[in-house]
C-alpha cells in the first residue's frame, strides 16, 4: 500500500474535489465559500505548487536552506511519500481535522486515541473514533491499553473487521489521570508489562500483516528514562516503527523536547524507522529536527491546531520545495467554516455538538491575525453555521498573513508537574501484586494527551 502526496494520488485529488463550498441555500455568505475552490486546485495532478500564481497568494518563498528531499517511510506493507505524521490529539484528530489536514499534503494522519477495552465494549463513542473517511488511506487507529490481553483483543477486532490498515501504540500520555493508574507515559517503566502489550498487538496485527508502532516519552523524569531500552524492546518484537517525543513525563508540555534522545534513539535503532516529535511549529523545523537527528519522518501535534496547511507546507519542505502557505485572514476565516463543515459530517449531523467543538479551535487559527474582541466572543458562544457564516463575514479578508505572529508555539504548553504514579512505581521495573490488579481497572474513563 502506497500513501502517496498530495500532488499526486488520484484518490487526495477525488476526495478535494469533493469539496463543497458552503451552500448558499444553507445561508452561508458568498464571502466564507471561496476557499473551496481555491484550495480544491491544490490537489490537481501535477500540478507545480509554485508556479501557480492564483495560489500562491497565499505563501511565500522561504530560504533555499529551508528544503530538504527526505525518502518515502515505509511501515511495513505502507509506504508513506511524505514522511510526515499528525500527531494522534484525543478531542482533535477526529475524521473532519483529519481530512482537512490530508487535503493540504500527504502523510499519516493518526485519530484520537481509543481505549482498547472501550473499544473490544464498542461503546459508541469509540467506534465514532475509529471512523474513517471512505478515501482515508491508509486508516490509522492510536490504542490506549494497560493490559496485554485487551490489547490483544482491541487489536485482533480491528484487524478481524478490517478496520485499521495501522495501529499505533500509545505510552505517551502525561495526564496524571492516566499515569496514576499506571498507563500512557508511566507504562515503558515496567518493561515486562511494556513489552507483553507490544507483543500481544505485533502478533494479532501479523495475522493480517497490520504494521504496529508505538509512541512513546523519552521516559518519566530524567533519573527514570526509558526510551531507549522501550525502543530496543520495542524493536526485538516486530514493531514498524518508533516515535518519540522528546519530553518526559516530569516535562509534560514545558520547555523544548529534547531532540538529542531523538538522535540518540535514532542512532540506537537502525534498522527501523525512527520518527521525532515534540515543538515543530513550521516546516523550517521539521527540516531542523530530520537534520538534527537523522529521524527517518516528523510527528506534528500542536503546531497544525489552528493550520491544518501545515501539511502543504512540509509536503513542499520534503519534496524540495520552498513555496509555504501564507494565508490571508479571508483564507484562514474560510477554512475555519470548512473545519466545523466537517465537524458536522463527523457528529452525524449534530450541528451543536460541531459548534461546541469548533471553538476551542478559533484562537488557534486567529493567532496572530486582527481579529476583534467582538468577533472572537462571538464565535465562542456560536451555535449553528448559519451564524458562524455571518460572524466570519465580518472578517477583513484582505488582512495579509501576519508572518511571525501567526508561528511559533500555540496550544498547552506550562510548567513541569510532579508526575502522578502509583504508589511505590518507580521502586522497581517489575510490577508488584497490587500493583498488577491496580491497572485492571486502569483502562477505563481516560483520554488522551
Ligand atoms: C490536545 C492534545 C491531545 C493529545 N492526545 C494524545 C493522544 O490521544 N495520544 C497520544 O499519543 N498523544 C497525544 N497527545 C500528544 C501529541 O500526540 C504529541 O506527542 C505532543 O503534543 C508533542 O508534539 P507537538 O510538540 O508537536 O505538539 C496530545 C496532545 C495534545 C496537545
């Protein structure tokens, strides 16, 4: 299976031109409907991202530095053209963030994370998580287990029901809510109960030929690091591919990852792919972390929220290219109309539900651009497109991308916090009795981070 860029799959170029602009018979403006259009092109056939004038109204030429050609990644039987990741965001990559991300540049754009026990309970909510577009290919589903044998069983139903074309595993989560119970980010710690649920999902995925990666923290706090004994395991049972973000548990989202473990990692595993993650807010980064580190593809989380378009861009950085998206404000208002669009197909018609979510996305995709207090509150209370078309007409559209303002980090960033473990945790890399019937229960009521 090859998971080609954007430029060139028939499929990306279907599923644009499946794009519907807002349809004035639902009362959207005229003025929130051209972006459709516009970017609908961007998935043509061959087409040359720079020499299109029309297009290129939204970006600007970066440094001949800035671009690099990095090779396809391949994971397992799936080759990925643009070594390119979103992030698995529980509350955001859901189907509709996915598909706008994918119509920007090719990549593997990873969903929510599902609890594997929710999943084997097909509680409604998790089989919406695992929801794929028809034209979403390769479909990449992020488990969250504690348990050997849920795993196994989360993973035998997705690949029995052809249901995933990848699974990736989640010991990254920060969220004390899930680490005190010994999940996410607390779990590498204890190798064997690590390496139980790498092999139990590597030998329900192989029935099918399913590759398994997993994600992981460089480890708990610097005196408990993990990653690189995680990795090698990791490795030694089958998996696809490893990818690090660069924090520890201790870190949660303060300071900068540290892209020397990456490297390290990187280094310590050649012979499967390593991806880095953690503080790529532009493709000039992603560029900086593959030469910093050697890492064979870039994981994208915070710095898409907001700019989907991203993905264009690292598309152009690793095809060589030097042409960025530099949106106007018309453009960006638009797509923000088109995010809570999709978010209505993904919660079935529920337009509320849409509305409710799209709005911890507005500040995202304002940063940096002047857009008043007034409009702002405005969409914080929107509840149904018709109105979020007229609030967005409102909008100067001719307001150029404000450069510097509209980069750097954005979403949850603060302080380093004292990570919340079981009692006793870090005594021993081995799990204790209590300990073991502890993380029984540890599956249920959590998400992601
Ligand atoms: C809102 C939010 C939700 C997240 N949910 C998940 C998740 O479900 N699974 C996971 O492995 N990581 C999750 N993460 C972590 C990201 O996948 C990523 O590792 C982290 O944000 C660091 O990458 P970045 O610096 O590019 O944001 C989440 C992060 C954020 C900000």
């Amino acid at each position: 299976m090859t998971v080609s860029s954007s430029t060139t799959t028939p499929e990306r170029g279907a599923a644009t031109d499946g794009l519907s602009a807002a349809d004035p018979a639902a009362g959207a403006p005229a003025a929130v409907d051209p972006h459709a259009s516009h970017y609908a092109k961007s998935a043509g056939a061959g087409r040359r991202i720079a020499d299109d004038e029309q297009l290129h109204e939204g970006r600007h030429a970066a440094p001949t530095t800035d671009r690099l050609s990095l090779p396809a990644l391949t994971l397992g039987p799936i080759t990925v053209d643009v070594p390119v990741v979103l992030a698995p965001m529980a509350g955001i990559t859901n189907t509709a963030f996915r598909r706008l991300c994918r119509e920007y540049g090719g990549g593997l754009y990873v969903n929510e994370m599902v609890t594997a026990r929710a999943l084997v309970e097909r509680k409604p909510e998790s089989m919406r998580i695992i929801k794929h577009d028809p034209d979403e290919v390769p479909r990449s589903v992020q488990l969250y287990s504690v348990d050997p044998v849920t795993t196994g069983a989360a993973v035998r139903m997705l690949v029995e029901e052809d249901r995933a074309d990848h699974i990736d595993l989640n010991f990254g989560c920060p969220v004390p809510k899930v680490t005190r119970r010994g999940g996410g980010s607390a779990l590498p710690w204890k190798s064997e109960l690590f390496a139980s649920i790498v092999k139990a999902a590597v030998t329900e995925a192989g029935r099918k030929d399913i590759p398994v990666t997993v994600k992981m923290r460089r480890g708990i706090d610097e005196d408990h690091l993990t990653f690189l004994d995680a990795g090698r395991t990791a490795r030694d049972l089958g998996v696809a591919a490893v990818a690090l973000h660069g924090r520890t548990t201790r870190q949660f989202y303060s300071g900068t990852a540290v892209w020397e473990d990456i490297a390290r990692l990187r280094e310590a595993l050649p012979d499967i792919p390593v991806l880095g993650n953690g503080d790529i807010w532009s493709a000039e980064d992603a560029i900086a972390m593959v030469e910093q580190t050697g890492v064979d593809g870039v994981v994208i989380g915070r710095g898409c929220q907001g700019r989907p378009w991203l993905f264009g861009d690292l598309q152009a950085a690793f095809e060589g290219r030097h042409d960025r998206f530099r949106p106007t404000l018309g453009m960006v208002a638009d797509t923000l109309y088109r995010h809570a669009e999709l978010l209505v197909d993904t919660f079935e018609g529920d337009e509320l539900k849409a509305l409710r979510d799209i709005r911890k996305h507005v500040a995202w995709y304002f940063k940096g651009y002047p857009v008043g207090s007034e409009i702002r509150t405005a969409l914080s209370t929107v509840p149904d497109l018709a109105t979020m078309a007229e609030i967005l007409s409102r909008v100067d559209r001719d307001q150029p991308y404000p450069g510097l303002d509209a980069e750097g980090p954005r979403g949850r960033s603060g302080a380093p916090k004292r990570p919340h473990l079981p009692d006793g945790w870090l005594d021993s890399r081995e799990l204790n009795a209590e300990q073991k019937a502890m993380i029984a229960a540890a599956e249920l009521d959590v998400s992601g981070g």
